[in-house]
C-alpha cells in the first residue's frame, strides 16, 4: 500500500505541469520591510505603499501582508486608481513593522506593429492623459517646444516618436539625482539632466502639450541574481496612447542610462539600438506599481498631494517622512528569483 501510494505521488507529480520561463520572462518573489518604530509613541503612524496587482504584462501571486498594525486594508486613489496598501499604528503603539511580499512573472513588452492609419478619435476620452500636472504643465515654454519638436508632423506617431527621439538625444541622466527626480519640467528644459522620473515626465508633458495621450508608471526593478537587495532600485518608465492600436510603450530613461554607463555618444551604433528597443519596448526586469501625478491618497494624507507615489509614504502624526531619508524611513526591498 505504502508502495503504492508512493508511485502515485511520483505519478502526480511527473503530471503536474512545471514552471518554465521563457527568454522573454523574469520572476521572483519581492518583499517589502516597513520599520517605523523608531518614531515616538505619542503620535499615530501611517503607511501608504504601492500595491501591485496582475494585468496583461505581469502576473502578480502570493500575496501576503504582516505586521503589528491596529489596521490594514487595500484601497486605491479616486483619480487613477492605483492600488494602495494601507496600514496605520494608534498612539501607544511600541512596536510598528509590516511586511509585504508578492510573487511576480514579468512579460517583455513589444509592440511596434502600428497601422498605416489612424482613425478619428475625440481627445475627451483621454482628458486625464492630456492635462498638464503641478510639475508638468503643457503650456509656456512646453507648448512652445513641443511645437517646434513636432513641426510638420501631422499624426499622432508622427509626433511621439519626434518627441521620443528629441528626448532620447536632448536629456541626459545625471546619476547626482536624489531618487528618481522630481520631474519638475520647467526646471528640466533649462538643466536636461535627471533620472528616470524627470525624463519621462519631459517626454509626458511635451506628447500632453502636442495633443499626444501619455503618461509615466511607476515600479521597480527586478533583480538578475538569485537574490538582490533592490531597495534603491525604483523606476519609471513611460507610455503613449495610438488611437486604433494600443498604449506604446517607451524609456528613453533606459536609454540615456545604458548611454553613460557604456559611455556611449547620440551618434554610435549602439545608441540607436538602444532607440529602437526602447521606442516599443520594455524589458522583462521591472514590476508596475503605480501611476499618476499629485495624488491624494486613500485614506487622504495629511500633506499635500503626493507629486508621484513611486515610493511608500508615512506620516507621523501630521507630519510626512522624507522617503528618501534612510535614517528618518525605514524599509528595506529584497528580490529572490
């Protein structure tokens, strides 16, 4: 019977369908450490984090959500719907940890098959995609330049893509950047150097002001070794709307990055293959998190409207924590393939 029972597990298990990734996929398990106990008693404790959920490029699995928290709950903002993992400590709390963790399997993204032609479409459909933001206005200098970038050009890949390739050639990563960049625009067009952030919301607010749908994601990246620390590994990247197609994914980010790490020039070979990857593209090491600009959160943050939330929040009372601030935040992101 023993025997038995023995080869029929066997059999189950040769039955069982395995998990094989193909070269297009990356996976692994992420998991968050918030640590806010460092903060006096007196006051309650908040906590805000990006909450990933499953679309058609990332399958997110195994959630699961701990900590000694008086409560917690996923809601999502009113504007963008994004997710957010909401957890909050009452005063005389002495100890306030939580922990997220979540599987995911990654897809590369291409899609650069776009028709000939573009139907009509009424810009009202994508008004949220086509308004300037606190840091992002498509009026002023903007306008003015996305005019010039997307002279002559009459359709709306026509103009993405000029905007794309002057992005591409015209900012450059400046790795002094604290985070991923503000994505303060104006301050941008006068000194072009940033990080992702602050690229992709100059490639934002110009597609906005040229009457192109775009906008910014927020995530983080996968690591490529079985297991990597990525707590200061948050990205973002971007995409465009094409009526009759599809949203286009595009990181000229990605591209002025691998430009200065392989100090590469706008000239080189290897520069316009990183343009044309990119242009369509995304590779398979990165999780989407969130999207939007200036969002009020759910529950509302006592501070002002947060520029993005690519970053957990907290507050201490009525006072934010600088997210940025490893010393006054605590939480540390470990990735294991």
């Amino acid at each position: 019977m023993k025997m038995l029972l023995g080869l029929t597990a066997v059999l189950a298990c040769l039955l069982l369908p395995s998990i094989v990734l193909a070269d297009s996929e990356a996976s692994g398990t992420i998991t968050m450490e918030f640590d806010l106990s460092d903060h006096g008693a007196d006051k309650e404790a908040q906590l805000w984090i990006p909450y990933p959920i499953s679309d058609r490029d990332q399958f997110i699995s195994n959630i699961s959500v701990n900590g000694d928290f008086t409560e917690s709950a996923v809601y999502s903002d009113r504007k963008y719907s994004t997710p957010i993992l909401y957890a909050r400590w009452k005063k005389g709390a002495t100890g306030r940890k939580l922990t997220l963790s979540f599987h995911v399997v990654r897809q590369e993204v291409k899609r650069r098959d776009f028709p000939a032609l573009e139907p009509a479409w009424d810009p009202a459909d994508y008004k949220l995609y086509l308004t300037g933001t606190n840091l992002g206005p498509i009026d002023g200098q903007v306008k003015i330049l996305a005019d010039q970038i997307t002279r002559g050009k009459t359709t709306i890949l026509e103009k993405a893509k000029a905007i794309y390739d002057w992005t591409c050639k015209n900012m450059y990563r400046d790795p002094k950047t604290r985070g991923c960049g503000p994505g303060d625009v104006c301050s941008l067009l006068k000194n072009p150097g940033g990080k992702c952030t602050d690229i992709h919301s100059v490639f934002v607010s110009l597609c906005r002001a040229a009457g192109v749908p775009a906008r910014e994601i927020f995530g983080i990246r996968l690591g490529k070794k079985p297991t990597e620390e990525i707590t200061g590994w948050q990205h973002c990247w971007a995409e465009f709307y094409l009526p009759g197609y599809d949203w286009v994914p595009v990181d000229p980010a990605d591209v002025r990055k691998k430009m200065l790490k392989e100090n590469l020039k706008n000239e080189d070979a290897e520069t316009e293959q990183l343009r044309e990857y990119f242009w369509g593209g995304w590779d398979q090491y990165r999780v989407k998190l969130a999207m939007g600009r200036d969002i009020v959160l759910n529950p509302a943050q006592h501070g002002q409207p947060v520029n993005t939330f690519g970053y957990p929040y907290a507050e201490i009372g009525d006072s934010p924590l600088d997210w940025l601030d490893p010393t006054a935040f605590k939480y540390k992101f470990t990735y294991r393939r």
